[in-house]
C-alpha cells in the first residue's frame, strides 16, 4: 500500500459531533446502504459476523422518545421537566440513529472477546463511513443500551446485546479539538532502538 496522506490527515483530525448538534439532512436510505457497507469491512475472526444493525429514522424516532421516557418516568417519577425532555428526543437529535447490536456468542475457536471487539470496530468504521459521506456522527451508549427492559421496544432480542447507537446527520456548530492522552501516558516500547 501507498502512503494514503489524505487519510492520514483525516485520521489527524477526526472528531465525533455531540448529537444534539445534530440537524437535517441525515443521509438517505442509498447513502445509508453504501456507509453501512463499508462499516462492515472490519476484522471478523472466522467471518462471524457477529454484529447486526438497526436502522431508526423518521417518525419511529419519536414513538421511541416517548416510550424511553415513559420507561424513565416509571422508574423515576420526579424526573425534573430538563431530564423529561432529554429523555423523549434521544432519537430525535439526529436524522438517523443506527444501532450496532452485538451477537457474540460462545464458540468452538473464536472466543466472546473476538467477536465483542469486531462489534466496536464496527461502530468506528460506521463513524468513519459517516463521515467519508459528508456526514457528522457520534457513538453514544446511554442507560437503555444496558437496560434489557428497553430491548423489545428497540427491536434487540434475547442474547443480544448494544455496542452502540450512532447518531448521524449534519451540523452547523463548529468542530472543535478535545484533549488527546500524550503517547507517553499510554504507549509501553519493547525492543528495537532507543
């Protein structure tokens, strides 16, 4: 391969943007299509696929507010009116929502830990994907990607579990630069020089 300078300048500058920056237009169902399709082009141990999506758009976005926020209410009555309305619009800060579903489960050679990692690199290539179409995106695990409670009205089945929902769309905020750890911190050497 060929040192490839556009994406490493991409990959230098690569951000998420916060979901309720979020505006229209989302991608359309074609785009969608083609983002998906090189989401999946990631290490897969054994060709498994063990991961699925779930695609949320239009006004199936708010159905889904609204019960995530009747669940919220159920579990806690005085849930200020800030948090009510965080609660219904948490499909709606985005045109799309996609859900990377985990579907890692024992087998003979490829252990859960495999097919877990294949799921979360999933959803960077998604975010990636997003982005190569012009998109904004951001990967978001909130209270129901762990409540199993919520899992029927998401369309996730038993044994199955959220790596993520990514959020995507447009945006007219500016992105801006977060702290990076400094490669001292967080890169041991082992062998070769200096």
């Amino acid at each position: 391969m060929k040192k490839d300078i556009h994406l490493a300048e991409y990959l230098a500058t690569r951000r998420s943007v916060p979901a309720f920056q979020m505006c229209e237009p989302g991608p359309s169902r074609e785009e969608i299509e083609a983002i998906l399709t090189l989401a999946v082009r990631v290490p897969d141990h054994g060709k498994l696929a063990p991961w699925r999506f779930i695609v949320y758009r239009g006004a199936e976005r708010a159905r889904i507010g609204d019960a995530l926020l009747a669940m919220a209410l159920e579990r806690n009555p005085d849930l200020s009116g800030e948090m009510q309305a965080v609660e219904k619009t948490r499909f709606t800060r985005a045109p799309v929502v996609i859900a990377v579903v985990s579907r890692a489960a024992p087998h003979q050679k490829i252990p859960d830990w495999e097919q877990l990692m294949s799921a979360g690199a999933v959803c960077l290539n998604l975010l990636m994907a997003a982005n190569a179409y012009g998109y904004a995106s951001n990967w978001l695990t909130e209270w129901f990607a762990y409540d199993e409670g919520a899992y029927p009205l998401l369309g996730i089945a038993p044994g199955e579990k959220v790596a993520g929902f990514i959020h995507i769309g447009s945006t007219t905020f500016p992105v801006t630069e977060r702290p990076r750890p400094p490669l001292a911190e967080v890169v041991t050497w082992v062998g070769g020089e200096e």
